[in-house]
C-alpha cells in the first residue's frame, strides 16, 4: 500500500519542487469589470516567481502579492497565437483576472503546465478510507484522489474525471465527494457558457437589409450562432465516468 502513491508523490513534488522565474506583460482587472473583448488595454511589466504552490508577483523587485496556488486560483483562458495566459485568482478576498502575455511559446507552455501542476494536492497515506472509514484490505482497494489527494478506497472512489485544471491529461480517479463537487461546478460553467453563447450569437448577427425586405421573404441569410442548452449540458457532463 502506498507504493504508487509515494511515486506520484514524488514526480508531483519534483516538479512543483522547481522554481521558476519569468518576466510578463500584465494587465489586471477586477473580475466584475473585466471585459475580455476590450482591446486598448495597457499592460505593465510584472516578475513572477513560482515555487511548489505559492505564486510571487515583483513589480521592480518589490514584492507585490504572494498567492497560494489552489483549485480556487483558475487559468480562465489562453491564447496560444498570442502566448496570453489569463488567470482568474482570489486575492485577499478579492477577485481578479490577471491578463499574462508571454514572450516566447516555450515560456507560454512552461508556465501554462507549472500554474496548473502547482495546485495538485499532495496524495495521502493512510490506513483507513476518509470517506467509509474503514481498512484497507483485499476486497477494499487502497487508492487516493487525484482532485483532493484523500486516501480512498476503490468503492468510494468508483469515477473518472478529466481534471484539466490541474494537468491532467488522462481520466484521474476521484472520490464521490469531489464528484459532486465537480458536477456542481460543471454545471455553473454551462450556465456560462450558454450565457457568453447566447451573447456571442447576438452580437454575431449582422443584418445587412431592411427588415422589409425580409418580410417580402429576402434569400438574403442572417448571420446567427444557434446553441443549445442541452448539448452543452451534456458535451460537459459526459466528462465523467463510472470505473466498472
């Protein structure tokens, strides 16, 4: 029991375990004002350093703010044409949205992989399952979270999930609690996502002829972005799976 753990232990810890510092250009907003369409926006030069999970910010090598890199710190988007990270973070109760431009692809996919790595808990070890809690044993496998990093066991912890926001790659198993968890927060993005889909669609329409002349039945064809709710809905939610 724990050897596999102690192994993604170790990779996660090395790799988190690797400080890195890099200049960026940065435009900051608070995340009610933040309008990602808004081109004329000035950026300032900004320093970070990140080690393990704790993000540092220097603005003339004066620190400005340390942050704890957890599942509450987001990266809302990227631009890999324009080696933009855009980061949503919580910041002394605040939040903000962090616009970073990159100066290089390479530094783009180095930071993109280290922001997201560094919010991975560290696996426990233990002897009984947090959520059941009872022993390890034959018929109760032992294995952990990958989205809390509890030790569980394989009928507490009988789902797959994508957990992109950490780094994965691969289908991560997952306790029912944090299943819970991520179907709420699934489905708070879909609500979102029509949101910003239903907007995107409005300002897509261009009509180009008077209304009349539509009404005289015009073949003219209006530019519009049809989505629906339920596909949306279900291309998020079908991102978990049972483990047989």
């Amino acid at each position: 029991m724990g050897n596999k753990n102690a192994k993604s232990n170790r990779n996660i810890y090395w790799t988190k375990s690797q400080t890195i510092r890099a200049n960026f250009d940065r435009y900051v907003s608070s995340a009610s004002d933040y309008d990602p369409t808004k081109k004329d926006i000035a950026f300032d030069i900004v320093t970070l350093v990140l080690h393990e999970n704790k993000l540092c910010s220097y603005i003339n090598d004066k620190l400005e703010h340390s942050i704890i890199m957890n599942q509450n710190q987001q990266i809302a988007a990227e631009d890999a044409f324009l080696n933009e990270i855009v980061l949503g973070l919580q910041i002394n109760g605040n939040s903000y949205i962090w616009k970073l431009r990159t100066h290089s692809v390479a530094q783009f996919i180095q930071w993109k992989f280290a922001l997201l790595v560094s919010k991975r808990p560290s696996l426990e070890i233990a002897r009984l399952c947090y959520s059941c809690k009872r022993h390890f044993g034959i018929f109760r496998r032992y294995h952990s979270c990958s989205s809390c990093g509890k030790s569980v066991c394989n009928k507490c912890s009988p789902y797959l999930a994508k957990l992109d926001s950490l780094g994965y790659l691969d289908m991560q198993r997952v306790c029912k609690n944090c299943v819970r968890n991520l179907k709420k927060l699934r489905e708070s993005e879909v609500g979102s996502a029509i949101e910003r889909a239903r907007m995107q669609s409005i300002s897509l329409m261009r009509i180009r002829v008077p209304a009349t002349n539509l009404d005289q039945g015009s073949t003219k064809s209006v530019n519009y972005m049809d989505i629906s709710p339920r596909i949306v809905k279900l291309s998020w939610l079908t991102r978990f799976s049972t483990i047989e």
